[in-house]
C-alpha cells in the first residue's frame, strides 16, 4: 500500500490551528446561519410551473420537496421582483411587488410559509446600489430636470467640455464601456448625463440622500415582516461614491477607491443590522462583497454589521492545493477576530460552473479573463468539482450550492446567439462570453429538451436552450445512481448536517504531502483531498463512505468517512462501527481527483492492478440499519470499502492478484452496528473491472 498520506510526509505549511474567537462566538439558539447550507435559486430557470418556458415561483414550490431531500437550511432567492430584465432581475422597478412572469406577492408569502414548514428559511436578495430605469422614482427624475429633488437621489452631473458632451469621468463599468448616459431634456436637446456602475438601465442611487437609505430600510422591514431569514445584499461594497467623482487612481490605498469600499458603508450595514436585529429570530445580511483586500472584507463582518459575506477569494482559486490552502487560511484569518463564520462558495450566477472551470489548464475564475472555448475536460472537471464540494463541505462556516452544481451541470459555451441576453455579453459586443452559459433552465427529467423543466403541454422553450448531453445529467437520472453528483451532494449534506464537528468552529492542519490537503474538525473527522495523480493511503483506523465512480480510477476517490472504526486490519477482518454520534469513532472526508484522466501511462505508473473493483455484499440479514459504513483494507492488497444504507459495499482492491478480487476474501468476525453487536460475515461478488 502507499504510505498513509499522514505519515512520513512534510510538515504542515503555514496555518495550523485556527479557532474562532470565542467571545464573538457564544452560542445561543438562533445561530443558524453559522452553519447553514444555502441554496440558490435563480427563478427564472429552476423550473416552470405555468408552461410559458420561463421558471417562476410555482415551479419552485412543486420542487420544494426536491430542497428538502437534499437536505439544504435555506434557500437565497435572485430577485423576484418586477423587472425590465435588463440584467436577469438585477434592474428592479418595484421591490415590494414580484414580476408577474414569476407569480404574486400572495404566492410569495405562501412559498415562504411552505418552505419554512419544510425546515427551510428564505433569504431575499436586495439590490441597493441602482435602481431600474424603469423604477417610479428614475422616471420621476429624468421628467423632473436638472437640479430638481427627484434628480438628488441618482447621481445626475453635467458633462465636460464647453458643450458637455464629454463624460463627467472615465470610470469604466462592471459591464464594460462607460458608467455614465446621457440624457434628452424636454426640448430634445443634449442634457446631464447619470452614473450606472453596471449597465445604463441601473443607474445608481445616491446613498448619501436620506430618502435613499430611508427608502431601503422600509424594504428590509418589508421582507422581514413577510418572515424572510435574511438578505443578500447586491454589490454590498458599491453604493457609496466620492462625491468630487474622481478618476480611479492606478493603485487606490484602503478606503481611497472613489466608488467601491468606501468607509462611510459602514455606517449603513450598522442600521440595517440594528433593523435585522429588531426581530425575535436571528435576521441575516449576507454581502455581495468581490474585495481583493481580505482585511478590509472583513471589517463589514464585525459584530455590528453583516452576518456573513461570499467568499469570492476561494471561488476564483486554481484546482491548485497550495492555493485553496492559502485562502482557506487567510480566510480563516481574517474572520476569526471579528467572530463571523467564513463562507464557502464554488459557484453562483455569475461565474462560470465550476465542472468546466475545473476542466481548463488555468482553472483559476476572473472576470476579466473568462475563456469561452478554451479546451475542457469535462470528465476531468466533474471529479475536481467532486472533491471541490467535498472539501469546501468540511471547512469551518456555511455553505453555498448555486442550483444545478448538484448535478454537476457545466457551462453552456454554445447558446444560440440569439437566445443570448446578459449585459455583460452584450455591453462587450461579445468580448465577454457573458453569463447566460450558466443559468440554463434546469433538467429534471426525460431524455429529451425540456427535461422537465417545463411540464407537458407547455407552451413556450426554455427561455436558454438546454444541451442534449443533460439528458444524462437530469434530476431523475441521478437519483437512483449512487454514484452521482446529487448523490454525492445528499450524501455529504446528510453527514454535515449531523455531524456536530461540521459546520461552525474551527480546524487543525495535519501534516501532509504538498499535493494533499488534510484537516481535522472536532476530535475525530478528517478531510483529506488529494490533488495528486496518484493513490494515497488512509490513515489508520479511518472509515470511508466511497462516492468513487465505479470506473474512476487511480486514485483515491471522493469519499465521505462514517461513524465506523477499523480496529484491525487482516485477513481476518474485524470491524467494529459506532453510531455516528460516538465519540471515539474516526470520521473523514476524503476526496481526491488527480491532475489527468486515466490513461495507460498513468496507469503504469501506479501498482499493477491498481483500480480494480469488487462488490461486497453483507450476507442478508446480517447489516443492521443504516449504520454500517464501514472502510475496509479488506486484504493487505485492498482498500476502500463502503457500503450505502441497504448495507452494499464497494471495495477497490488494489493487488494484481485478479484471483483475489473473485474470491470471498474478507471475514467479518463481528460489527457492531448503530451500538447493536450482530455477528456477520461479507464475501466478494462480482468483480467489476
Ligand atoms: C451582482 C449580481 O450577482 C450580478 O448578477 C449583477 O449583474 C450585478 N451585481 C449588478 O446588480
Ligand atoms: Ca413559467
């Protein structure tokens, strides 16, 4: 066997040990958000309940019980509101009204009560920073005219030049091209020009206006009176701009940017967590914060202010263990003397879906150096992106899941180009491949387009045009294939969600190779992920929930470690598993992906006889309940072994004695399962490869 990958290897790098700070952390019973695994869903293209081709809020209602399965504490909902759509939904015109295309307020309130009946909270997402140039208060402004008080709360300025046709400044907008329009006065003639840090239908409120902050505070109350959890607050670190508008300098010091991170936010997420905070129930803010400086990130999160923010820093890492190692630590860092939880986030409705970002040579997400038709591996990226979930599922805080990462679902790069619409794509006359690639309606079901995201008889395509391939990739196919995305996603939600180590705390680094990253929560759970193209050994005593594709070879697998401790090993077999509540058993998250496909070099360079597989079935009757995981280095030759809830087992035998894979080598004297000691013995089936 390859040494376990804790021993004889190098010492840890960097970070060993970082606990929260506990003063901050006190318990108390509402501190749900400290762990909570948050689900995102983008309305329009979760599932379409009246047929139109368009996802709404029926669609997420029928699917509730799909949520609930999967085992997620809240769902985050993209704005719902009534829009123009000029970008997805992030143009509001009425934030207290729902678009009539998604449903009505009424059905709003009755999607928040039923998902909340399921044990699932609702967070809104509120965009604080423009506004829809369709909203009452923009219109009001441009009929109102130069200097008029419905022109205060945007940010209306003359131009330069004698005729003031030049821009007011040169700021260059999130979407590409310039942050200012101009506008016609009543005449016809040339007048002011307004701010839009994004596209020219969302100009920018003016935050230093009280009836701008007023106004954002009474829709905070709004949604919290409707009983929303939380929200996420859109561009949290924009809205407040240099009044003299100057030009960005080339490197801005803390706090000298004229329009992102300026310290007088501060001051409002203070109000706004007194609002939240004026409820019974703990009332969350979540920021959209893409901050380079991790240190000025955190000040939003002290305790006065936002609950928790994205953590984009890791998202946008290479499949690289050395940097996931260092953002995990500068992360942990950076929260522990504020006392907020760290987030950990692989995708959202902006980036690119990380199975074909994990595909690419440069795995790394940046806005500005998206690659739409840079060769991917798809293969390759879904099991980076297995063990990706894996491991941000072991780090200390919450989670999020952009809905369709559960099915492993990848950018779709060739969208008719008329069905594209993201201003992003738009704005940079194609330069930018946009973001339509990853909001693609989701498949639920069938073998062909809609997949069932629409139901039977519907009227209308998907407003996005799925692609063939997800006929594998749909709800239904998954679910009854262990070996899944969705299966691994529920699998490791089951687990975190019970195991007290999971989610809030802190961890410790174990001593590993450069390629491997391993951690201990609590005193018993490991997670190690292997970024190496080559097996590496277990540690002694570990017990392995396997997710490994039967035919994934050469490595380690993603896998999930149960409650189940291997007291010895050898021919003779002795297992003794523990309820998953008990103390002393060794728990472990293990995943692994290495850094090409299986191919026969690779395969030479491993043991001969690496990767052949075996089934293992418990003799009937013998497998008590749901409890016996069990990991077994079932011969010298053999590791990894699991077993799902019926009590099957998967054993990767690594010998080249082919001989042994067929015959019944592993006894079982005794297990001990959910504390119930039955006497059983297991024998090889069926080897697989
Ligand atoms: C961030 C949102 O996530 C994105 O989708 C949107 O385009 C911008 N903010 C502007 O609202
Ligand atoms: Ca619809």
């Amino acid at each position: 066997m390859t040494d376990s990958v804790l021993e004889g290897t190098a010492p840890p790098r960097g970070l060993t040990h970082v606990e929260p700070c506990a003063s901050l952390t006190s318990e108390n019973n509402d501190t749900w958000w400290r762990r909570a695994v948050i689900y995102q869903v983008y309305v329009r293209s979760f599932a379409d309940g009246n047929g139109d081709g368009i996802g709404d809020l029926a669609g997420v209602r029928a699917h509730l019980p799909y949520l609930e399965e999967l085992g997620v504490d809240a769902i985050w909902f993209t704005p719902w509101y009534v829009s123009p759509l000029a970008d997805g939904g992030y143009d509001v015109a009425d934030y207290r009204a729902i678009d009539p295309t998604f449903g009505s307020l009424e059905e709003a309130e009755r999607l928040i009560s039923e998902a909340r009946a399921l044990g699932i909270r609702t967070i809104v997402d509120i965009v604080p920073n423009h506004v829809s140039d369709q909203h009452p208060w923009f219109r009001a402004a441009l009929a109102s005219g130069p200097g008029s008080p419905e022109r205060a709360r945007f940010w209306f300025h003359p131009g330069r030049g004698a005729s003031g046709d030049e821009m007011p400044n040169g700021w260059v907008s999130n979407f590409s091209g310039p942050t200012w329009t101009r506008t016609r006065n009543p005449d016809g003639t040339p007048g002011e020009w307004y701010l839009h840090l994004f596209s020219a239908q969302q100009p920018d409120l003016n935050w230093s206006h009280p009836e701008v902050r007023a106004e954002h505070e009474a829709i905070l109350k709004f949604w919290l009176d409707r009983g929303v959890a939380g929200v996420r607050i859109d561009s949290a670190a924009l809205l407040v701009k240099d009044p003299a508008l100057p030009e960005v300098p080339p490197e801005p010091g803390p706090g000298q940017h004229p329009n992102t991170d300026r310290d007088e936010l501060h001051e409002i997420y203070r109000r706004w967590r007194a609002v939240a905070d004026s409820y019974p129930d703990s009332r969350i803010l979540v920021g959209e914060i893409w901050l380079p400086d991790i240190e000025r990130f955190a000040k939003y999160l002290r305790p006065d202010e936002l609950h928790t923010a994205f953590n984009f820093d890791f998202l946008a890492r290479p499949w690289d263990a050395a940097s996931l190692k260092a953002s995990i630590d500068s992360t942990l860092v950076a929260h522990a003397p504020v006392g907020a939880p760290a987030t950990w986030v692989l995708s959202n409705h902006d980036v690119t879906r990380p199975v074909t970002r994990y595909g690419q040579a440069d795995s790394a997400f940046a806005f500005a150096t998206k690659r739409a038709g840079t060769p991917t591996d798809l293969a390759l990226g879904r099991r980076r992106a297995r063990a990706a979930a894996l491991l941000c599922a072991a780090l200390p805080g919450s989670l999020y899941i952009y809905q369709g990462e559960e099915l492993g679902l990848d950018e779709v790069q060739d969208l008719p180009v008329h069905q594209l619409q993201d201003p992003m794509y738009l704005r940079s006359g194609g330069e930018d491949p946009g973001r339509d690639g990853c909001r693609v309606p989701l498949p639920w079901a069938g073998t062909c387009r809609p997949f069932g995201f629409s139901p039977t008889g519907a009227t209308g395509e998907p407003w996005l045009q799925q692609p063939d391939r997800w006929a594998a990739l749909t709800v239904e196919a998954q679910e009854n294939d262990p070996n899944s995305m969705l299966a691994l996603y529920g699998a490791m939600l089951r687990i975190r969600r019970s195991d007290p180590d999971l989610g809030d705390g802190g961890l410790r680094w174990l001593p590993s190779a450069a390629d491997v990253l391993a951690f201990a929560r609590g005193d018993g759970f490991l997670c190690i992920t292997n970024f190496s193209g080559a097996p590496i050994g277990l540690p002694p005593g570990c017990s392995v929930l396997s997710t490994a594709e039967a035919k994934a070879p050469g490595a380690i697998h993603p896998a999930l470690i149960d409650a189940c401790g291997v007291r010895r090993i050898g021919p003779d077999v002795t297992i003794t598993s523990a309820p998953r509540t008990a103390a002393s058993a060794s728990r472990a998250i293990v995943t692994s992906i290495p850094w090409r496909l299986w191919t026969p070099a690779a395969k030479a360079a491993t043991r001969p006889g690496s990767g052949s597989y075996a089934r293992i079935v418990a003799r009937p009757g013998r497998t008590a309940r749901s409890a016996s995981t069990w990991n077994v280095p079932c011969t010298p030759q053999a590791r990894i072994a699991s077993t799902d809830d019926s009590g099957r087992a998967r054993c990767r035998a690594d010998t080249a004695d082919a001989a042994a894979v067929r015959t019944p080598v592993i006894q079982v004297a005794s297990i001990t399962a959910m504390g119930t000691p039955v006497a059983g013995s297991l024998r090889m089936r069926r080897p697989v490869m």
